[in-house]
C-alpha cells in the first residue's frame, strides 16, 4: 500500500546536480568570448545567480530582469566589458541542458518508482529551453508523465497560483496523496506549503532549518532526507 500516489519532483539540485551543469555551461561559454573561467570567477557568478533566482521566488524581480541581470552584474564585478549579457544568456540557456547530472542515482530512483505505479511530474523554475534539453538528454521525458515550467504556467514558484494550475491539469489529482521533493526552502519547500501538499525537503548538505519562530509564515516540512534513496521509505504506508 502506497502513501502517496503522486510525486511533484523539482529538477534542478534535486534530480539533476545543477552546480555540475553550471560549471560545464558557463566554462564554454566564457571561453566562447574568449575567457578563461577560474575558480574565482565560478563562485562569484554561482553566488550571484542565487541571488538572482530568490529575487524570482520572492516576486522581487521578473524573469525577463533575471537571464541577462546576472550576467550583466557578473560581468561589472569582473570587469569584463567585451561581452553582452543578452548574447551570454542566449548561448548560456542553450548549454546548460547539454550536459546532464544525475544525482543519488535519479533515474533508476525515478524508474523504480515507476514501476511501482507512482504518477512523476516535475514543477520547475528553469528557463524552457534549457529545461526540454535537459529532459531529453536525461532520459527523464520518457519516464516523467509532465513537466510544469512557471514562464509555461504563468506564475513562479512558491505561488499557489502556479500550483493551482498544475492541479487542474492531473487527472483525478488529491492534495493529500501528493509529495513535493526539492531541495529549495523558498520554491519547493514554500511551495508546497502554499499549495497544501506534503513538503519533502532533499537536504543532502544537512543545512539547518531556519528559526521558525515570531515568523509570519512558518515553513512546515513534513520529511527530511539526505539521500533520494529514503523517498522509497516515504512513499510506502
């Protein structure tokens, strides 16, 4: 007997490692214009675009604002004049689905859940582009039902309107027989708490869960996990 019967799966640090994809993308690239990318250079362009992203998660910035709004911050703090920040996003978005990642071994994770008759969507931020690559290249599009992409939905996440429209699209969908697993406190975490669904929070790093209280909205997260092996402990009654 199953718990749940529906997944809600983040992508990006969750089933695919996007730090790897990142450090590949943004090496090409660079060296595209004719930059040599060090370690220096990665981690402040990692750390930017973190920022960056929980701008987005927060409704601080647009998306429209956030592709070329890194690179055109990155490339003020290296001092790097000679290349355009909306031609580095176009090629940037481009190579990163190139190359894929799998983490815990998410495919076979994936399969076996699978087979064990569990309905798989992925609920994503990513850029479209970027995101149908990195699924094809992966293999996941053959074993995901759907993929839900927010500049597809309307909305980012945490916002329940995304997840309302989501919900609309899944057959039969029950909030109580559903599972989101992903690894962000503000996009998937939040989400799933805005969305009334149980929150699993993939943790590999063991970050602490922030002081929750005096909090407007306190974050609830039902399962905690280091590995994407214990889903399987989860999801069984």
């Amino acid at each position: 007997m199953l718990r749940y019967d529906t997944i809600l799966w983040d992508l990006d640090g969750t089933l695919l490692n996007f730090k790897m994809s990142e450090r590949y993308a943004l090496g090409v690239c660079l060296k595209n214009f004719g930059v040599v990318m060090t370690e220096e250079m990665l981690s402040l362009y990692s750390g930017i675009n973190e920022v960056y992203w929980q701008k987005l998660e927060r409704g601080e910035m647009e998306k429209r604002e956030l592709l070329p709004g890194r690179f055109r911050e990155f490339f003020r703090q290296m001092g790097i004049e000679h290349i355009d920040p909306e031609l580095m996003q176009k090629q940037y978005e481009k190579e990163l689905g190139t190359k894929t990642y799998f983490v815990d071994d998410s495919y076979e994770i994936v399969t076996k859940l699978k087979e064990m008759g569990l309905k798989q969507y992925i609920v994503t931020n990513g850029i479209l582009t970027t995101q149908q690559i990195k699924m094809k290249n992966s293999g996941f599009d053959k074993l995901i039902d759907k993929v839900f992409i927010s500049s597809v939905i309307g909305y980012e996440k945490p916002r329940r309107e995304f997840f309302d429209i989501v919900f609309e699209e899944i057959a039969g969908f029950q909030k109580e027989r559903a599972l989101l697993i992903g690894d962000s406190l503000t996009a998937d975490m939040r989400g799933a708490n805005h969305a009334g669904v149980d929150a699993c929070w993939y943790n590999p790093g063991g970050k602490v869960l922030p002081e929750q209280s005096g909090s407007k909205e306190p974050l609830h997260v039902e399962y905690e996990i280091g590995n994407l092996e214990e889903v399987f402990g989860i999801v069984r009654e």
